[in-house]
C-alpha cells in the first residue's frame, strides 16, 4: 500500500465560463477505518484562490500552514494578492525543496486570474504540474473521478447557484 492511499482523500477542480468549481470528500481514515468525517481538504487562500490537499492528512495540514504564510508575506511585501500562476509556482518550488523527504500530498489549485480567467493546475508529490483547460483530478479515488468528469464535463458551464429552503 502507498503513504497516499493511508488516509484516503478525492479532490476534482473544474473550470467554466469565468468560473471554476473545487471540490473534495471530507472523510479521514486510516486505511479501511474512518476517523472523522470533518476533514478540511479545500483551503481558500484569498478570495479567488482555492488550494486542495489530498493524500496524508498531517503533511496536508503542515503544508497548508507553510503556504499561508508565504502567501502572508507575499501580500505585505507586494500588497497584493498572488496570482494563481505565481501560487502554483510557488506550490512547485516549496515541493521540489523537499523532494528526497516530500510531503505526501497532491496539490490541486483553483483560482481565477486577470480578467477572471479560470486557472486550475494539479501537481505531484515532489511539484511536477499539470496544467489543465478542463479539469484535474487527485486522490486515491482519481480514475473514478477521471470518468466522471469526462462524461460530465461541457465547455463554458455557467455557475448554478443551489438555493436551500
């Protein structure tokens, strides 16, 4: 059994016209056991930024921590807000340091760049990117996602606003 497949996790990012959707499980087992089922996976880095986390849940926390505060000093030093380019390249390079000890996490970023183009990219362990026009998928349970998104996805989607009662 893979270190990524300990704790379990499924991620998918997916763009539209101007938008983009992320989305991911929020269960946290160990193997076959469940643990919680509360797990934060999806974290919002600003406003149009979304960063997802799947593999070992401990990496995937520490790691977020570490992002949130370069992104920190990347806003008081530019006084402004990264792109989602610059973020993944970021994500990338913070990966690659730790390449002969990686964090055992899958990185999936979603944001919106200049003119509100979508901007969705995942990456390995140790920060090689894939970038995508359509979707990306992470986690264990990435070849059922990789179907459902294939037969589910239509260019230029527009966001559907649910509305509870």
């Amino acid at each position: 059994m893979s270190i990524f497949e300990y704790n379990g996790s499924a991620l998918v990012a997916m763009v539209g016209k101007n938008c983009f959707a992320i989305a991911s499980d929020r269960r946290l087992g160990v193997q076959l056991q469940t643990i919680a089922t509360d797990f934060q996976r999806i974290f919002k880095i600003h406003d149009k930024l979304f960063l997802g986390l799947s593999g070992l849940g401990s990496d995937a926390q520490t790691l977020h921590q570490r992002l949130v505060f370069r992104h920190k000093l990347y806003q008081l030093r530019e006084e402004r807000d990264m792109k989602p380019e610059t973020f993944a390249s970021l994500v990338s390079a913070m990966l690659y340091e730790k390449r002969f000890g990686p964090y055992f996490c899958q990185p999936v970023i979603a944001g919106l760049g200049e003119d509100d183009k979508p901007f969705i990219c995942t990456m390995d362990s140790i920060g090689a990117k894939e970038l995508a026009k359509d979707f990306v998928v992470a986690g264990t349970a990435s070849e059922s996602l990789y179907g459902a998104c294939e037969s589910m996805f239509k260019p230029d989607m527009v966001p559907f606003i649910f509305h509870s009662f």
